[in-house]
C-alpha cells in the first residue's frame, strides 16, 4: 500500500474469544484515510465481532489497534467513540421509544450544544426522509428509514472513521441502492469507512480496497480490482 | 360520600409512599434490566438515618442556631448521602459481580443486601426494651423485647400545621419529585443516556454512552429519591421499624409491575392503583383489612402471568 | 498388687460407699419429708424474675415449716431451667426421679413449660404453673396434672370487660386486633365478652402485624359512629391506631385495650392522642391491700439481693396454693392425693382467692386498669378519669 496515505485505522494480530471459544484469530488489517475499506465475509466469519472489537465492546486479548497512529488499547469504548469512531450496526437497531430527533441527539453525544443545531441541520440536508419524521418514535418507522436514521446518528459526531455494519441488511434492493448511494456521498467527503459488508458485488463497487474473512481469520487482502477477481468473491458460497 | 373522600385520601398518600419506592425499581430496572430488591430497605435506611441524625443534631443544639428548614434540608441531606451509599454498596456486592451470570443472581444478591441493610439498622437501633409497668413499678417490671422495635418518626414536616395541610404537603412533594425526575430524564444528557441504556444498551455504548458511569450516576439518584421517599414514608406513618423495608420493597415492586416495569408514569399508576385497592378492600369489606395486602398481590399475581408489560407496556419494541 | 489395680480398687470401693450414703439417706427421709420442685429461670436472660420467684417460693415454704402446722418437713428441690427447653426437661426428669416428690412448681417462659409438661404427666406428678403466660398451657388434656396460678393473656380481657362494659356500659363498638395469635386471642377474647352481654360490634377489623398505616379503618370506624374502641394488640399496632383516629378527627370516644399497650413507647409515639387510652394491666397494686404490704415487708426483710418482680407474687401465690393442699392431704400426702387437692383447693393469699376452672386454669384474675394522663400511666382509681374526678372518657 501507498506510504502517502495515512492510515486512519491499524489493526495488528488481533484476537478475540467468546468465553473460550476464539472468534477472530491475528487479524491485522488498515483503513486507508478518506477511502472506502471493505471487509467481506460470510454470516458468522467474525465480521461483527470485528466491528465491536474496534470499539472495545467485544474485548481484545491480543493484538494492537491504531487511530491515526495513537495506540488505543486501553481506551475504554467511549473515549474511542470520543476520539473519532463512529458506527452505525443496522442490527443492533435504535433507541426505539425516542423521537428521531432525540435518537441523533444521542448520536451527538459529544458535540457542544452550541454546535448541536448546525451539525443537526446538516444532517437533515443529507438525509431529507429524516427531516419529514423529526417527531416520529424511531421504533414507527420503517426498516430503510431506520438504517438511514442509523447512519445519521453515526455521522452526527464527524468521525474519523466510520464503521458500516452490514448497511444493507434486510433491506428491500431500491433501498440498498439508496444507502449506497449515500455511501458514496460520504466518502466524498473525505471520512475514512470501514464497510463491512456480506453483499461483495455492492460493497466492492464503493471499496477502493478490502480485505476477506472467514472463519475468524483473514484470508485475503488487496484492493478492490484484486478482490473482485479473486475466488474468494467468485465462491458462490459467498 | 364523606367515607369515600376520606378513603380516597388515604389512597392516594398510601400510593405517593408506593410510588416513590416503585420509581427505585423501575429506574434500576430501566438502566441494569435487574430487579434491585433492596430498594425499601434503602428508603428505611434513609428515614432511619434522618431519625439518627435528628437526634444527634438536636443533642448538638443544631435546631438553636439554623431556621427549621435549614436543618430538615440537612438530615434529608444527611439521608440522601446514607441512600446514595447503600445504591453504590448494593451495585458494587450485588450487581457489577454478577453481571454476566443469570438474571436471578443479582435478584437473589440484592434480597441478600436487603436483609444486610435490614439487620445493619436493627443492630444500630437496638430493639426496644419495653419496660411494661406493672403494680410494682417501684420494686421492679417486666422487661418485654419487642422485635418489632417500632421508632417514632420525629415531625420534621410541618410540625405546627394541621394534619390535612402535612398530607398536602406530602403529595406536593411526591409531586414535584415526579415533575423533576421527568425533566431530568428528558432534558439532561444524564437523563436521557439513562433512557437510553434502558431501551439499547448495546447501541448506548456504541453511541459513546460512559455507560458504567451512567449506571453509578442511577444508583445515586435512586439513592438520593428513595431517601426523599424515606423521608415522606417517616414523616406520614410517623412511626418506624427496621424491617419495614420488606413490606416498602414488595409493595414498590408491585407497583412496578404493575404500572410496567421500565416505565416511570408506570409506577405511579401502579403505586396508586395497589393504594386504592388496598384502601378500599379495606374500608368496604367487612373485615377486609387482613385481605387487603392478599388482593392487592393477587392482582400483581394477575398482572405477571397475564399482562407482564404492566398498563404502560412495551408496546412498540422494534422488530429487525 | 500394680498400682493401676490399686487406684481402681479405691475408686470401686469408693463409689460403693457414695453409694451406701445415698441409699441410707433416703430411707431416713421417706420418714418425715415431703419434697416439692421447683423450676424457674434462675440464671441467665430472665433471672431476675426467676430468682426472686425463687425467692418468694422458698418464703413461702419455710413459713410453713416455722409454723409447725405439718408433722413433717417440707424440702424444696430447686431447679434452674435457664430458660431452656432442653435444661427445663432435663431438671423436671431429675424432680420426678426423685423419690419423696408430691408436687412442682415451676416455669416463666412458656416453651420450657410446654416442653417439661409431658414429664410430670408421664411421673403422674402435679404441675402448678407459677408464672408462664401461654394459653395452650393448660387444657382438658393435661388437666388433672397441669394447673395455673397465673393468669393468661385474654383472661385480662375480663376485668376490663366488667369496667368498660358493665360500669361504664358502652354499647357501641368497634373492635381491632393485629391478626398474630396474642391479637387474635384478645380479639375473640373481647368478643366472647361483648357477646356473653348481648352486644353485636358495629364494626371489627383485624389487620397485619406489620401495617403502619391504618386510615382505612380509622375511616371504617369514624362511618359506624362507634363511640367505643377496643384494640386487642401490642404497642405498634396499639398507638398507630390511636394517632391515627385522633389525626382523623375521631377524638370522642374511648380508646382500650390490653396489657401488651402498657409501655413508654405507647406515650412516646402516641404523644397528646395518647390521652385518655384506657388499658388493663395484670396483678395487683400490693401497697394498697394490708396482705400485700405484709408480703413485700417480709420480702424486704429477708435481704434478698433480686427485687419483687411482676410475677415474684405469683411464685409466693402458688406455694401458698401448694400448702393449702397439703393441708388437705393429712399426715403423709402422696402424688396422687396431691393432684386432685390443688385442683380442688381454694385459697386466699396475697391476690385473691384462687380456684381452678376445669381445665386448671385460674379463676382469679387480679388486674388493675391504668389511663393516659398528661403522658404518663396512671392507675384508673388514682387518676382524674376515675368516677368523680375531673376528667371523662369519651363517648358519652
């Protein structure tokens, strides 16, 4: 990989177990700054478990993690949050029995209240279906609105790094156009994301590189032209 | 007619008493999805260590030198303090070290710490030795321990008005403490992380919630509300005993099963609701008082096995 | 001869004539002594009272023997029950083992009683409770041998009936009670009573032992215009209750109760509502009867290092009883003539005239009735609220 471009997220040899089973096995991967980085991999290859690693919600055992260049190990899950990562998990949901408003409210955790109604109000720009259902409980709205509204909440905060948890989830095919076209909008403006993704075709036409996991382990790393033509994405198990 | 009002008072004093204890559980509830079943242990704890400290304070002459109201604002301070410490106890023994066993080990740890508080205040406030007076009082008289070692609650509220004008109070009071437990939950970052936690937690730590820290901040403010409950508890029954905690903490749990277990507003229906089946069971059957508390926990049994959300129930959990 | 063998020959030979002394000493007493038990809490929690009935009990007896009424002498076998089951039954099976014994006496707590009970029924040996208050004491199945000088809890209610019932005539009532076994008891107690005189309760509630909060009857009471309350339970129950209708705007009518009320915390906690709350009490005021003076001036004189307890007059009524059947026994008194005499006896001490209901208990209760006054206990007779004084009850 190019040494002009600074890595906004380095993982190196990490490992994770679930009670004493392991999950992920010396994962080491990059986030290039402002690109796309795609994990891909198949239901229960430790994609999640990767995503929560990240944020220390699934705890590390071993392995090193990097935010632009600072060491985070010890942080605990909010300062990381603080510091800059961001994620939106489609299947973790949202706090349902607030309003929209008060669910990106909780996104801002962290941003000043003098700031809080610009950041908002840019926020409804970009993502105008919100602006029409402010007052509404999140729990009321429907599935495509609830990953956009998770999406939103995760870019409230302007992170650094923006990990996508399987966007495209459940979600009919217009919707998942939709998510990704604003995807694509996010990256133009410049944030690093780490998407990680079952749907390869979709994620590899927005990842400039990417990396695949299976079984806890990663088992190949390139950009996004070697992915698509690697067996890997060709497996129709996939 | 002039029965009813009177009975319709009662309830609704009885019921304020239940709701503050039934906001502990729902509020535990809500951030750490454990029933903490110490709570109306905590809130006696409270009204005792506000007794204690009246005592101390008046030996030390304190009621000479401050305003009334002063001093009562310290002893619920004092009480406060007390409650706070006993939520941070019962989270740190009780809670934190069971959090990933089953749910009924913090269940049965906090029952546990509720008989801990119990007999701490039982140890502290000795039983009575009752000195029944006989014919010879001058030579000797039977000594009678009484295990229920009941305690006059001093009248820190209102103590010149009238009877009608402390309930008042009372019910003012809960009333208020309600208002501002609902704008802090809705209008504090606190508040509304709390909620938070209560509806997702997963989703509140990858929102950046400090969520143990939030859950401490909980069982403080519980801490403090139920020492405020202790307080009002003391200040209507005027008489104490150390193991009034159990009673409290059945009947606030009720309350907050019945009202739905993660819902505030639901507590104070719940709590009112017990209150006037309760008052009324009693003051219209004949006999009815040795039922009233058997109607009112057969209605919770009702609830649990048919209606387990409560009135304000989960209605709209989000399906993914 | 080793001397191992040597120190057992001695200790064999040693035990044998140990053994000669006690048989020789009890063939000498079955000529002129008869033995009576005694039990009590001699030591430990409850030793104050215990030993001062002890005491009152061994006054009694060596009086008798001064007077030289008996043509034998009657010797006390003391037992320390320690208010202990197990060290009750084990002293009440060393009293009956004991050859010579017509009668016991014995026991302040109840479960020591009703522990040691069996055995003196078993050894057909008569019992005379001096000073255990549990009703089931005494019942049809252990009388003959089972009696009680003592009277229990709901025998209170009696006195109290006759004053508030038959002199003051109250008609309308409203009755309360917590719903343990001492409130129950009182509770149907006072029923009996209101019903022997024809008299139908307006209202009655019997509540929990732990409720505080009591409105919902102060209202149930305030609605049936009962002038009159009865509240068969202890303190707790007791002064919540009349706080409670006082703060209630209940304020004329009369307040009663039993002797479980009688304590400082019922003035404490009742405050001003306590005024006026009419409660019995067992026993006896001794300074105002010329027996009783006569018994607490020979108890003083004795220098006894324990107090006249509530219950020492009670010890020196049953000794009394017991001699008073030995009178009845004639020269060489047994058991069996024993159990039927003290079952059968009327005697006059210090309290009273005791006799026996048939299943053994007491007839005679001695009680007294004490009012709030300016917060203090006051005897009834020496208070305002007396017939003539200046205060009235309520009610009227």
């Amino acid at each position: 990989m190019s040494g002009t471009v600074v890595n906004t997220l380095e993982i190196d040899g990490l490992d994770t177990s679930y009670g004493r089973i392991p999950m992920l096995r010396g994962v080491s991967l990059n986030v290039p700054g402002g690109q796309v980085c795609c994990v891909l991999g198949a239901n229960g290859a430790g994609k999640t478990t990767l995503a929560k690693a990240i944020l220390n919600i699934v705890k590390a055992d071993n392995g090193t993690m990097k935010l632009e260049g600072e060491c985070m190990d010890s942080w605990p899950t909010h300062k990381r949050v603080k510091s800059g990562i961001a994620i939106s998990a489609a299947a973790v949901g949202t706090f349902h029995k607030m309003t929209v408003e008060d669910n990106l409210k909780m996104g801002a955790y962290y941003i000043d209240d003098s700031l809080l109604n610009e950041r908002l109000e840019e926020i409804y720009q970009s993502f105008p279906v919100l602006r029409e259902r402010l007052r509404q409980k999140a729990g009321t709205l429907s599935g495509g609105e609830r990953t956009m509204l998770a999406i939103a909440r995760a870019v409230v905060n302007k992170p650094k790094l923006l990990i996508l948890d399987e966007p495209s989830l459940g979600l009919a095919p217009i919707m998942v156009e939709e998510v990704f076209e604003i995807i694509r909008r996010l990256r133009a403006t410049q944030i690093s994301i780490l998407l990680v993704e079952q749907n390869a075709a979709k994620a590899l036409s927005v990842a400039s590189s990417g990396y695949v996991i299976q079984k806890g382990a990663i088992v190949f790393s390139g950009t996004a032209d070697e992915l698509s033509r690697s067996e890997f994405v060709e497996n129709p198990v996939m | 007619m002039d029965m009813f009002f009177g009975l319709a008072v009662s309830a609704i004093l009885l019921g304020c008493t239940y709701t503050l204890v039934a906001i502990g559980f729902s509020l535990f509830f809500g951030v750490m999805d454990v029933v903490v079943f110490c709570c109306g242990d905590i809130a006696i704890f409270g009204s005792f260590a506000i007794m204690g400290a009246y005592v101390v304070s008046q030996s030390a002459g304190l009621f000479g030198i401050f305003p009334f109201w002063v001093c009562v604002t310290l002893l619920i301070l004092i009480g406060a303090v007390f409650c706070a410490a006993w939520g941070l106890i019962t989270h740190q023994l009780s809670i934190k070290p069971f959090q990933n066993s089953s749910e009924l080990m913090p269940l049965l740890s906090t029952i546990a710490m509720g008989t801990v508080i119990k007999e701490v205040l039982g140890l502290l406030f000795k039983p009575v030795v009752n000195t029944i007076s006989t014919a010879f009082d001058s030579e000797s008289a039977v000594t009678v321990v009484s295990g229920r070692n009941p305690q006059g609650f001093p009248s820190l509220l209102l103590p010149g008005g009238t009877v009608d004008a402390r309930h008042l109070v009372i019910i003012a009071i809960t009333a208020v403490l309600l208002f501002l437990l609902f704008l802090f939950l809705n209008k504090t970052k606190i508040g509304m992380s709390m909620q938070a936690i209560s509806q997702n937690k997963e989703l509140s730590l990858m929102t950046g919630i400090n969520v143990s820290r939030v859950i401490i901040i909980t069982f403080l403010i519980g801490g403090v509300m139920l020492a405020i409950s202790g307080f009002l508890v003391g200040s209507y029954q005027k008489l104490m005993s150390f193991d009034d905690g159990a009673m409290y903490g059945a009947k606030g749990f009720s309350a907050a099963v019945v009202g739905g277990l993660r819902n505030t507003w639901g507590a104070v229906i719940g709590g009112m609701l017990l209150a006037f089946v309760e008052v009324f069971v009693s003051g219209y059957i004949p006999r009815g008082t040795a039922y009233s508390s058997i109607v009112a926990f057969v209605i919770v049994v009702i609830f649990i096995v048919f209606k387990p959300d409560g009135i304000i129930g989960d209605k709209s959990v989000e399906k993914v | 001869m080793s001397r191992k063998l040597k120190l057992l020959c001695v200790f064999l030979l040693s035990l044998f004539v140990a053994g000669l002394m006690i048989g020789d000493s009890s063939v000498e007493a079955a000529e002129s002594v008869v033995k009576i038990g005694f039990l009590g809490p001699i030591t430990g929690s409850d030793a104050a009272e215990g030993a001062a009935a002890r005491n009152a009990f061994m006054l009694a007896i060596s009086e008798a023997n001064k007077s030289g009424e008996f043509p034998f002498k009657i010797e006390v076998i003391e037992v320390d029950d320690q208010s202990t089951e197990n060290v009750a039954v084990a002293g009440a099976q060393e009293i009956v083992s004991e050859s010579g014994v017509v009668a016991a006496s014995g026991f302040w707590n109840s479960g020591p009683a009703a522990a040691s009970i069996p055995v003196f029924k078993e050894a057909e040996i008569p019992l005379l409770i001096w000073g255990a208050i549990r009703e089931s004491l005494t019942n049809e199945e252990n009388v003959p041998y089972i009696t009680r000088s003592a009277p229990t809890d709901k025998q209170e209610n009696i006195p109290l009936a006759i004053k508030v019932l038959d002199e003051m005539a109250y008609k309308d009532w409203f009755i309360v009670s917590d719903v343990s076994s001492y409130g129950s008891g009182n509770f149907n107690a006072f029923k009996a009573e209101l019903s022997a005189r024809k008299i139908t309760p307006l209202g009655e509630e019997q509540v929990p032992e732990d409720t505080t909060d009591l409105n919902a009857v102060v209202q149930k009471i305030k609605a049936s215009g009962a002038k009159a309350v009865y509240c068969g339970s202890t303190v707790a129950i007791g002064s919540q209750l009349k706080r409670q209708l006082f703060e209630g705007g209940v304020k004329d009518i009369l307040f009663c109760g039993i002797s479980g009320m009688k304590t400082e915390d019922f003035l404490k906690i009742g405050a001003e509502s306590a005024e006026g709350t009419l409660v019995v009490s067992p026993g006896v005021i001794l300074e105002d009867t010329p027996e009783g003076s006569n018994f607490i001036k020979l108890y003083n004189s004795q220098g006894y290092s324990e107090p006249i307890g509530a219950f020492t007059p009670y010890a020196y009524e049953a000794a009394l009883i017991i001699i008073n059947a030995l009178r009845a026994c004639g020269e060489k008194p047994t058991a069996e003539a024993m159990v039927k005499a003290i079952l059968d006896s009327k005697t006059t001490g210090i309290m009273g005239t005791t006799t026996f209901n048939k299943i053994g208990q007491t007839e005679n209760v001695a009680a007294y009735l004490n009012v709030v006054q300016d917060g203090k206990w006051v005897p009834l007779e020496k208070s305002e609220y007396r017939q003539g004084g200046k205060l009235t009850f309520g009610g009227r």
